[in-house]
C-alpha cells in the first residue's frame, strides 16, 4: 500500500501511529496514513507559533508573501492531474470534478497572492487636537484550519490563501476520510519555498487530533468546514484558548422552481445541484421547492436525467456519479430513505443500494409534498433529492426559510421583480438565480443559522484573519502637563 506522511516543521514525518485508508470504488485498503496525536498537534502547533513570530516569515514583505503564493499557484495548477487522481481514489470523486475543481483552486491562490499586499489600515480622522491615530492590520496569529474530506483542496484553499495573504501561520488539519490529496499538497508547499513551519499538515480522528488541535493555547484562530454537530465541539474547544471561528456548516438548501421558468435549464441546474459529487456537497440543492402547476412536468424531466446518469468507476472520464466516501454515509442514506417512504413519501426514481463492490448509492428523488419526511429536514450528504411544491409566493418562502440552516438557494423564474423580492427574503448567504454551484475567489461565501458564521472567498476572507492595532502618536512637542499639579 501506498504510505502517507505528515508535514510539520518542514519536514515530512511518519508519526507514531498510523491508519489504512479505504478506496470508496473497491471498499478495499489502498493505502497508510499516518494518525496524529497530542503530541504530533502540539509540535505542528509549536512550529507554527515560532514561525509566526522569528525567523523568515515575519519578515518577508507583504508583497515577497504573494510572491510565494503565486509560486504555490503555479505548483497546483501544474500538479492538478496528479491531485485529482489522489483525491479520486481517496474519496470516489469522480475524475472529471476532481480534475475541473483543483485545475481552478489554483485561481484561488492566485487571488490571495495578488491581494497579499492590498490588505490596507487606515487613517482616523480623531477628534482630539495634537493627536494622530491610525490602524494597523496585523495577522491574527496561528491558524488552526479543519478540513473535511469533500472538496479538499477548494475548501483548505479558501482558508489557507487568505490566512497566508494575511501573514498567519497554519496548522492544516485534514480529515481521516480521504486525506491524501492534502498530505500529497503538502510537498507542493515545501516545493514553493515557504519557510518551515508556515505550513504544517496533519490528518488523524477528532477525538485525539482534532480536539488538540482546536483547544491548544498557541492557536488563534479556528478556520472550520464540517457538520454542526462537529463544530459545536470545536467552539467548546476554543473556550480552552478563546480563539476566534470561523464556520462552514453545510445546508439543506432549497431549490425553488416558479412555473415561469426555463424548466429544462432548471432541470440541468437541478441535476448538477444535487447529482454532482454524488450530492456530497454542502450547497446541494437537497429540497426541490417546485410550483404544483409544473411539478409533475417537472419530475418527469429530472426522473429522466436521474436515470440516464452514468453511474461507474470514479477515475473512468464518463462516469457521472461515483461512490460515496464511506460506507457508514451510505447506511445512514439508505436508513433515511427507508423512513422517509415508511412515512408516506413516494420515491420517483432510485433508492435501492446496488449489490456491486464500494460505497455506491443512485440518484435518488423523493416526492414529499404529502408527508413530512426525514429526508426533508436532514442534511443526507448524498445523492437524494426531497421534492415539496407551493402554489403561491409566500408559500414558497415559508417552505425554503423552514430549516435552521441557511447555506444557499437556488431560485428560477423569469419574472425579474419576483426575483428580487425573493432574494431579499430568502434566509441564506448564498442566492443562485437561474444558475446553480456558480463560485468565484472573489465572492465571499458563507451561510445563516446552522450554515455557521464567517465568510471564505473575496478580501472579507482575508480579513478574518487580521486583528487591528490601533496606534496614538502625540504630534506635540509641548511636555504633558502634571496631571496632579492644579492650574
């Protein structure tokens, strides 16, 4: 089996422990990752904090950091294949996101870089004579950055280019699920020429890696992407060392088609919302919300697209839908499902696990409009759509804001006030109108309620990972007066 290996210090380092890493297509071990503990946490910790405050990094002039960020960039894009294939065979994946996502998180570090040395204080216009004050931004400090399995390298992108644009240090945790596209990265890292300690890289379980990690008195802030369960966790953690967060809690995000609507792009949009990545994605379009006039025209275009998916080897170029990543996911989808239809809820197409090696399970759509079903509430992290429909405007909004999450939406209808009345009214960070999955390094993205709190993407991403320094300068030269001597 292929063997894995932390990067803490800028070296590479097997670790006391280690765990074998499932292929998600064979449900075989491929290959041995090495499990971090207490102490490997706290010497990545340690190497961060001393390069955070001696040696090269301080240092360096803004503009020398984007400089290595433009080289990190390069790395990445000239490496994506290699990643791609990695993150395949780590995760199920399917080849042709893997290669498309990574060939673009490469434009991520480019934004970061560029911005490296736009990152500005300013001036305050102080309402006290003979005083001038300005602000300093200066980096917030160690970063701890939690990563999870799906979308890897986007997600430790949007966190690990604006903490280093920003002058942080990073400890960069990977998930046990999946991790060697991560640990793999690490080498382009230590290829770009960042001083040791700058970045570190480990993987290992949440219990032992994760919760030392997230509570270690030497971490500043806490860059998080996972489930909200989790990330309570990770805030009762930082109590330990009263670091800043920064969430990303993933969704249950609706997905609402007005009658007016282009309904085969809706369809397409539709598919790629909540097919793509095997639904594992945390802006899924999970809750089709669809206008009862057109809901059976409508179900009947996705039930068609639904079945024509190919359905394959996740490094095959033609598959459409590979493996989930585990197969505890997979149970837990099918136990949903299973619920969901005892409720009373219908299932249009799918929902049987095939009995064929790995962790496959198909597009499936479930009409829920006459039940309330668990598959409508939970977020699955799989390839299962809950349908729902509305006759009116406002029951439309009642039906998508009805969920403590508030991730993303998806809104399509041609008529351009409704649009804007909605969008105004839709409780998410994200609205996608007559689009879907569109993102960008320069659009800050995050979500409402249970989605978190924080924004990854666009110069608001940067700075969360500043503090101010607020800085008094007397201009006077006249002594100050002895504030115990009477005039």
């Amino acid at each position: 089996m292929r063997r894995f290996q932390h990067y803490i210090d800028g070296n590479f380092e097997d670790g006391a422990h280690s765990f074998e890493s499932l292929d998600p297509a064979t449900g075989a071990a491929w290959a041995e990752m090495p499990e971090a503990r207490e102490a490997d946490v706290d010497s990545a910790v340690t190497a961060a904090h001393k390069a955070l405050h001696a040696g090269a990094w301080p240092a360096l002039t803004a503009t020398a950091r984007g400089k290595l960020l433009y080289r990190l960039a390069d790395l990445v894009a000239s490496n994506a294949a290699k990643l791609a294939e990695l993150e395949t065979q780590d995760t199920g994946k399917i080849i042709r996101e893997t290669s498309a996502q990574i060939a673009y998180v490469a434009e991520y570090y480019r934004y970061y870089a560029g911005l490296a040395d736009k990152i500005e204080g300013s001036h305050l216009a102080i309402d006290k004579p003979d005083m001038d004050v300005w602000l300093r931004r200066e980096p917030v400090g160690v970063v701890a950055a939690v990563v999870p399995w799906n979308s890897q390298l986007f997600l430790a992108a949007v966190k690990i280019g604006p903490a280093l644009a920003a002058g942080c240090t990073l400890v960069v945790k990977a998930s046990e699920d999946g991790p060697a596209p991560l640990l793999e990265f690490a080498r382009l890292v230590h290829e770009a020429g960042f001083p040791a300690g700058v970045v570190n890289v480990l993987t290992g379980f949440g219990a032992t890696c994760g919760a030392a990690l997230t509570r270690h008195p030497k971490v500043a802030h806490i860059a998080f992407t996972g489930g909200p369960e989790t990330a309570r966790q990770v805030v009762r953690n930082s109590a330990e060392n009263l670091a800043s967060t920064s969430l990303e809690l993933g969704g249950k995000s609706p997905f609402i088609v007005f009658a007016d609507a282009d309904l085969e792009s809706a369809a397409n949009a539709q598919v790629a919302g909540i097919f793509a990545a095997t639904g594992q994605s945390c802006v899924a379009g999970s809750r089709l919300i669809v206008e009862a006039s057109v809901k059976d025209r409508f179900l009947a275009i996705l039930k068609a697209k639904a079945e024509a998916v190919k359905i394959g080897s996740p490094l095959d170029m033609d598959t459409e839908v590979g493996p989930l990543c585990t197969n505890r996911q997979r149970e837990l989808i099918g136990d949903i499902v299973a619920r969901s239809v005892a409720a009373g809820a219908e299932l249009v197409t799918g929902g049987h696990m095939p009995e064929t090696p790995g962790f496959y399970y198909p597009p499936t759509i479930i009409d829920c409009t006459k039940v309330k079903a668990p598959s409508v509430e939970r977020e699955l992290f799989g390839p299962v759509l809950s349908v729902l429909s509305f006759t009116s405007e406002e029951e439309a909004l009642a039906l998508a804001n009805d969920t403590p999450f508030g991730l993303a939406s998806g809104l399509f209808t041609q008529n351009l006030t409704r649009a804007h009345r909605m969008i105004k009214r839709i409780h998410a960070g994200v609205v996608w109108v007559n689009t879907y999955r569109a993102v960008s390094p320069i659009a800050p993205f995050g979500g409402y309620g249970q989605s978190g709190h924080g924004r990854e993407g666009g110069l608001a991403a940067a700075l969360d990972f500043t503090r101010t320094k607020t800085v008094w300068l007397r201009t006077s030269d006249e002594p100050i007066p002895d504030p115990f001597v009477m005039r």
